[in-house]
C-alpha cells in the first residue's frame, strides 16, 4: 500500500555492540560477513518493532537470521521462514502478467484503459480514453490513489474503522469510487505520482483480457513455474499461513499510542496492489527470476526496466519494478510494501545473482532501507 497511507519512522540510530570481559583479553569470534546487516536488524527493533525476518541469496548460497519477536504476548521469536503480506510487492507481480500479455500479442501497452474497462474511469476530470496501460504500470496516469480518499481512511485505517470493517469485502469498483470522488493528481504522463488506483485497475485489465481472476492468472503463470510454494494471492482468507508471526499497527499517524494486534484482516481489500502472501525465500526467487529472464522475453523486460523518476532521488519507477540507488553506487531492483502490521521489501541486482528479502512485524517504526545498505554496501 501507498507510504502516504501511515507515517513510518526512519532509525537514525545503530546498536553499539559491547561486551564486558573479565581477565586477559581474548581475540573476537570469527564472522561471517553479516555483522552490519545483524546490526540494521536490531537497531529496527531497538527502534520499537517487534520483529525481522531476512533472507539473502548469493548465488547458490543462502543466509538468514531473524530478531526481536513474532508475538508480544508469548515472546516467540520470528521465522526465518515466516509466511507475511507482502503488500506493494504485489505489484511486481501484476505488472509481470500483464507484461507477459503483451508478449503473447493479447494487450498492447499503449492501450487505453478505456478500451479494455469501458466507461469505468470517468468522474472529476478521470477520463480513461487518456489513460494507456503503460501510464497505469509506471504510475504517471495521475489517477487519484483510494487509499489516499479521507472517507476510506476513516473507515478502514483509523483504529475504530480498522476493528469494525477489517474484515470487510468490498469489491473492485466499491474501492474505485473512493478514488474517482477525487480529482486526479496531474494530466495523464505528465508526472508520477505513485497512486494503490493504478493497479486495481491493471488487475481489472488482466481479468478482462484472460477472463480469469487475475490472482489465478499469477498463480498459473508465476507462482507454479517458479515452485513458489510460500506464495499465494488470497481471496477473502483473513489469515496468514504457518509458519508465520503477529503483525501489529499503532493504526495512527504517529509510532505513539497502543499498539494493536491486527495479524488478521481482509487483504481483498488491495486487490491487485498489494493482496499477495510470500515468504523471504519466495520473493528472493520470484525477482531473481524475473531480472534473470525467466518469466518475460527481452522486449517487455526491457520495457519492465525503462524507469521515470519517481518521488525519491534516489530511485526511479519502472513498470511495477524500482530501481534503487544505493549510497554506495550499487543499483538494486524490486520493490517495497507496506499494510496494517507489515512492512517489506524484496531487491535484487540486475543480475539476479544477489538478492535480499525482509519483513517487520510492525508498521510505525524500524527501517529496512538500513537493512539493504547493510547488505549491499557494507559487506
């Protein structure tokens, strides 16, 4: 979901590691190159979330380690092979299916909305004869995003909201309303604004175009082939697949407040830009893959990686894929994602030889773009 949807805290601070030794001195146990990435981890928890889980891929070779909790009330610590919501990584997901449309010949990127959803993105200046799938995929259509509209805000993100609609299934075009009640962001293509609207309606397109449910459409054409055994896009389940920890939320504005248990809800509510489940294991495969060729030909992985700035400086949006620059000059691709209780990203180099997933548990504090520099420029 969009990062304007809820106020994460960046750590600013490190876990000084120190130990007290009586006697002679004596020589530190050796390492296995994972000291820094060991340190982001638990200054995210010293920061105030509960838990991480993260999984490298090198090559052939794997590491993963955890820390903090997967459950307050028990203190059970995290799995390295925790099932979580994966959110906004979803999206990586859709825009690989529609890619592979395209490839097949049955939808063109230049399309308009309008020509495959007929008079559905009209209202308040939205007009969808503008709008080309493209500009849905690389965010620049400037349709108004929904988890942005203060009336859908109030009733399923405010802590009273939350526990009376969090199971809720609103449909596809109930979510579309709250976004046409605004008027969009800019003319289509001629900025980014990263809107959750654009790829509700890219799922919409992906169903019309196959006539199956766009969740079947990833399942068959992504998450079988890889063997993705961890990954699924749920339908109205409310739960998350063992093995796997509590998510919680403060489900305010601030990282203040109580803190709520909210590990189960109705994830139908992202539809197609951010439903899915996953695992650290699973998404290091799925984007490997993906950067290695596997799942698209060369054109539309070409197009998959011709990016637009975005509203960071240091990255730029591609379609349904990021390119991050690292402040050591490393360049990773993937993509963040966050909803009530979770927060997670998943890069991997251009190469698909290097590869990093993670999750917290908690959504207000913590900071995986601390764990990812870890990773890729201290080590």
């Amino acid at each position: 979901m969009n990062r304007r949807t809820r106020t994460i805290l960046t750590a600013v601070t490190a876990v000084a590691l120190s130990a007290a030794l009586a006697g002679p001195a004596v020589a530190a146990p050796p390492t296995d190159g994972h000291d820094a990435i060991r340190q982001a981890m638990r200054a995210a928890v010293a920061d105030g979330v509960p838990g991480v889980t993260v999984r490298v891929q090198r090559g052939h070779g794997a590491w993963a380690a955890t820390a903090g909790v997967g459950d307050l009330e028990t203190g059970k610590p995290r799995s390295a092979r925790d099932h979580y919501r994966v959110a906004s990584i979803s999206k990586t997901f859709v825009a690989t299916v529609v890619l592979q449309l395209e490839a097949e010949g049955r939808l063109s990127l230049d399309d308009t909305v309008e020509k495959w959803l007929p008079g559905v993105v009209r209202g308040n200046g939205h007009d969808g004869r503008k709008i080309t799938l493209r500009r849905l995929l690389n965010h620049t259509s400037g349709i108004f995003d929904y988890l942005a509209d203060p009336g859908f805000q109030r009733t399923y993100m405010t802590a009273d909201g939350f526990m009376k609609h969090r199971f809720d299934e609103a449909d596809p075009e109930e979510l579309l309303a709250y976004a046409l009640a605004n008027e969009p962001y800019f003319a289509p293509g001629s900025s980014f604004e990263y809107s959750n609207t654009n790829y509700l309606l890219a799922a919409r397109v992906i169903e019309k175009a196959t006539g199956n449910d766009y969740g079947d459409e990833i399942d068959r054409r992504i998450i079988a082939p890889l063997h993705l055994t961890s990954t699924s896009v749920p339908t109205t389940r409310v739960t998350v697949p063992r093995p796997s920890s509590r998510a919680y939320s403060k489900l305010a504005e601030t990282g203040t407040g109580p803190t709520y248990d909210v590990t189960e809800l109705n994830a139908r509510l992202a539809y197609g830009s951010g439903q899915m489940v996953s695992s650290s294991a699973d998404l290091n495969r799925f984007y490997s893959a993906l950067l290695r060729g596997r799942l698209l030909p060369p054109e539309q992985l070409k197009e998959m990686k011709t990016t637009v700035p975005s509203s960071r400086e240091t990255s730029r949006y591609g379609l349904g894929l990021v390119d991050r620059e690292l402040s050591c000059g490393v360049h990773v691709w993937g993509h963040d994602g966050g909803i009530s209780g979770s927060q997670s990203t998943a890069v991997t180099t251009e190469d698909g030889r290097h590869s990093l997933a993670a999750n917290l548990n908690g959504d207000w504090s913590g900071s995986t773009e601390a764990i990812i520099e870890a990773e890729f420029c201290d080590t």
